[in-house]
C-alpha cells in the first residue's frame, strides 16, 4: 500500500497538477480570478440546475420519483415531449437545409446581390425570437393578410405544427447560415476546381467533395439549432396552440397555471435530458470532427462547381427567403400604423401612444438591464476564453464545460432555478433588478467565451509572452494586450449580450415583477389579449433600439480598443 501511494504521489499527473499549483500561487491575481470564477460558475450555474433538480423530488402528493412515474403516466405529457423532440428535430433540418443552399448560393455563385442576401438572412437574428409568432398571426391568423384579405379564407388554421414550424424556420435560419457560410469559406475552392479538371461532374464534386467537408459543420448547427427550438418558449406559447403541446410551454404553465412547482420542475428535467445530449453531442463528438483546408499558399480561382441553371436557381431560393423575411418584417411595421390590422388598416400612431403609455417603464427597464448585463457578460465571456486559452491551471477543462453548459440550459431550467436558488437568504434576489442582470450575464456569455477562443487562437501567443518578459502581470497583459487584440471578438460578444438581454423571454419570464418589467414580456403579453397592433409597436420600437445599440457598442469598443490597437501595435509591425 505504501508503495502504491508512493508512486501515485510521484506520478506524473500529480506532480504536474502541484506545479500549476505553485506556478499559480506566484500570481495572486490570477489566482483569485480562477476562483472567484468557479465561485461565480458553481453559484449562478450548477446551483439553479441543483435546485431543479431537488425541486423536482419534493411533490406532497406524489414524493421522490413518483413524480415523474406519474407526469409520464400522463399522455399528455408524453405527447408534449413528442412534440417537443419533433418540433426539434424538423425545425434542425429545415433550418440546414434552407441555411446551408443559402450559404452555398452566397460562396460559391457570383449570383448578384449578395451582399443584400446576406444581410436579410442576419436580420431575424437581431429581433424578439418569438417575432416570428407574432408576423405568422398577422399573415395567417383569422384576420391574417395572406389568409383573409389575399384567399378570402377566414379562421386559417395556422395554430399547430404547421405554423410553429414555420415560425422556427425562420427564427433559427441564419444560425445555420452563419455557421455554415464560414465553414463553406473555408473550404479551399481549389480542390473543387481540381476535381472537376480531373472529370469529375459538378454533381460529383459537391458530393464527394464540398458535402463532406462540410459535414462536421453541418452537423454542429443541426446541434445547435436542436437545442435552440427544443428550448424555445415564446413561438410555441403563440403558436402551439393546445392540439400541439410542448414541454418548455407545458413546464410554464404547471407552475404559473396550475402553481405545481415540483411538476413544473420535474418537466424542466425532461426536458433537459435531450438538451444536454445534443450539447455533448456538439460540443465533444463533432469538435473533434473538423476539417482544415487551409493551405498557407495563395490561391487563385473562378468559380466553376455550379453551373448557370444551378446559379440562377439558388437565386430564386435566395429571392424567395430574402422575400419571406422581409414579408415578415414589412406586416409587423405595417400592422404597427394600423388602426385595427385585418378590420381597419388606415394609418395612426394609437399604437405607438398606447406603447409609451403603458410600456414606458419596460422600455426604460429593459434598457438599463442589457446595459448593466452586457459590458459585464462580454469582459466576463473574455476573461474566461482568456483563461482557457492561454493559462494552464487545475481545473480548466471544468471551467470549460460548465461555461459553456449554461448554452444548453433551456430557459425555462434557467428560470425556475433561478425562483428555487435565490428566493431565500443569503440569496434572496427574487423580484430584483440583480436577478435579471446575473440571468442575463451567465446565460449569453458562452457565445463571448467562443467568439474569444476562437480570435486567441489565431493570435500569436508570443505577443502576450513579450508583455510578460518586460514585466508586465496576467491582469494587464489581458486589459492592454490581449483584449484589444481580439477586439472583433468582445464586439460580438458585446452585440450579441446585449441583443439576448432585450429579446429574451424563456428564462425572464419567470424572473419578472411588479418593479421590474421587459419588453418581450409586455410583447407576449399584447398578444395573449389579441392586441396585435400593440406587439407589433413594440416589436419596432425594440428593433429600432437594438439596431441603433449595435451603432453605439462599435463606435465605443472601437474607441475604447480599436484607437489603442493602432497606436500600440501598428508601428512595431503588427498589421
């Protein structure tokens, strides 16, 4: 035995986990972020799902895993977690397929107007995600504009899988498109044209060639995009309708419905299983899955592995989106200025007055929670990439998992947590401003933490390691060095924070209160009571803000990073 302990003590994992140790503790700063970091991780992320959990185990009438037995009993739930997994399911696949000919048609056609096409396929990314429930009502509700007023065909219906799949369609599109438009760009378009010029047919090349190495890349946004519909609340609490159950919707209602907070915890697990697979999924199986091209030579080519017909096709299908978006778009501006949309369309500014009047203290609140959220959600989101980047310490690949877990988290998980966790003392945050913003940052910071990984790698480290010989500690290395280095990051980071803090709704939906309001509750709300002229005031009115926010945070992050990018690295070379 004592030998055994001996060399277990003298192994080398052991000795390698102590000199971290005491290579740490000779950085007292960067000690106390690790930890005050895995404090902040174990507190605002692992705690709620814990709480969950042991939430779920404690039904009065049906105690321990009686409660699931008996939730599962029901089939009604069982056909809720059916939907819900389809709706996933088809929702990926379509996303992927419409994504992925958008993608291609954008990189490998000289098709005109992409530039527009790629700007129409990033707009439903910067508004309300259940935006799209709210256009699918207007254009095929009873009083819908395609349904009514274009067919003549009244109580259209549109609630159901139908109309939730199109809703998620166009939701979730552009995160396929985006993921799959950088993996299609970086696919050396070379080694299409040498296939063709060894005979291969185009139909070949794509098959044999371009597919397959977009595979990994294929499979990660049906992954994602998996997890986004399974999590989704507010398209399916529109559209769902009560013939097409889902579990986010039906874990909603048990606890502000029926006030079964173990049930309503006891689905959020259900409905976690599925989420966390597809995470481990993505994240572990499909990372390892990735194909480089990149050859470090200059390269030169025409593109040849799409014929004219083929080109002039994926335009018309670009044609077609470009036009459901702005279709989608264009009748909730539209229903916005009408007096009453599908009975009286004349112009007015009603529901605008009736916004301000009723939602002004929204407004203002949701505006102060992204601004407090965001700077705190992207330094955090960098500080992490930073760590697990260039820092070896214990622990690190734990920090790297549970950061990026909150990405899996459906939100309604999130937001029963969060009621369990902190509605008691020492916690006790319920119904506060600190609820909001700690929900906001821990749930969106992981996009930080990826956009940052990703830049840090393609930085030379040597350029910190210069810092660090001339004296320089980890804290200011990061804040002059590093942090202005991936600047394009912490934009994205910034952006994305702080365009999640104004459209969310899954998770804030629990955390609300009478003092602390959001807008895309105020916007369910309206629709809820068949305003649909108010949501859609509201709906502009919180684009417009996100889109002249997006302005400001590049005019300050360059300001604050790009100004002292150019005067500390451009003159010793850095280009």
């Amino acid at each position: 035995m004592e030998t055994k302990a001996a060399i277990t003590f003298e192994g080398t994992p052991l000795r390698r986990f102590m000199r971290r140790l005491a290579r740490l503790a000779k950085e007292p700063v960067l000690l106390a972020s690790i930890l005050v970091i895995f404090a902040l991780l174990a507190l605002f992320i692992i705690y709620p799902v814990v709480m969950v959990l042991i939430k779920s185990f404690t039904s009065a009438e049906h105690p321990g895993i009686e409660v699931y037995k008996t939730l599962l009993s029901s089939s009604y739930v069982r056909s809720s977690l059916y939907n819900s997994l389809s709706m996933g399911a088809a929702a990926a696949l379509l996303s992927c397929v419409v994504g992925f000919l958008f993608a291609y048609a954008v990189t490998r056609t000289d098709m005109p107007f992409k530039g527009f096409f790629n700007f129409m396929a990033i707009v439903p990314i910067v508004s309300p995600p259940f935006l799209g429930a709210v256009s699918v009502l207007l254009l095929f509700g009873s009083n819908g504009l395609i349904t009514s007023k274009l067919l003549g065909i009244y109580n259209y219906p549109i609630y159901g899988f139908k109309g939730l799949l199109f809703a998620q369609v166009v939701t979730f599109f552009p995160v396929a498109y985006l993921t799959l438009k950088g993996v299609l760009e970086s696919i050396s378009p070379t080694l299409e044209d040498a296939a063709l010029d060894l005979g291969s047919s185009r139909l070949q090349v794509f098959g044999k060639v371009t597919l397959p190495l977009a595979l990994p890349g294929i499979a990660s946004a049906l992954l994602v995009i998996f997890i986004e519909s399974l999590a989704d609340f507010g398209n399916p609490l529109v559209l769902a309708g009560s013939n097409f159950p889902t579990l986010s919707v039906q874990a909603y209602l048990q606890i502000t419905g029926m006030y079964d907070l173990p049930g309503g915890a006891a689905l959020s697990v259900v409905l976690l299983i599925p989420s966390i697979t597809a995470f481990m999924l993505q994240k572990y199986w499909v990372e390892k899955r990735k194909y480089v091209t990149v050859t470090g030579k200059p390269t030169s080519t025409t593109i040849k592995s799409v014929s004219s017909g083929t080109k002039w096709a994926l335009f018309g299908l670009c044609l077609f989106v470009a036009g459901v978006v702005i279709l989608f778009y264009g009748v909730i501006v539209a229903g916005a200025f009408a007096k009453l949309w599908g009975i009286d369309p004349s112009f007015t500014l009603r529901n605008f007055e009736y916004v301000w009047g009723v939602g002004r203290e929204a407004i203002m609140d949701t505006l102060l929670i992204a601004g407090i959220s965001t700077p705190i959600s992207g330094l955090l989101g960098m500080a992490i990439a930073f760590l697990v980047v260039r820092k070896s310490f214990p622990g690190k690949n734990a920090m790297d998992f549970i950061s990026m877990l909150s990405f899996a988290l459906p939100g309604t998980v999130v937001g029963i947590g969060y009621i369990l966790a902190f509605n008691r003392r020492p916690f006790l945050l319920t119904g506060t401003l600190a609820i909001l913003v700690l929900n906001f940052v821990f749930r969106y910071f992981p996009v930080g933490i990826q956009a940052g990984v990703a830049t840090l790698r393609q930085v030379d480290a040597s350029i910190e390691e210069a810092a660090a010989n001339l004296g320089a500690g980890t804290e200011k290395t990061f804040a002059k060095v590093t942090l202005p280095l991936i600047a394009p990051a912490f934009f994205s980071a910034l952006v994305f924070a702080f365009v999640r803090a104004m459209t969310a709704i899954s998770a804030a939906v629990f955390l609300v209160s009478a003092d602390w309001n959001l807008m895309t509750v105020q916007i369910l709300n309206q629709v809820n009571s068949g305003r649909l002229g108010a949501a859609a005031a509201f709906s502009v009115v919180l684009i417009g803000i996100i889109v002249v926010a997006m302005v400001v945070i590049r005019l300050v992050v360059d300001k604050l990073l790009g100004i002292r990018y150019q005067a500390r690295f451009q003159g010793g070379g850095f280009r």
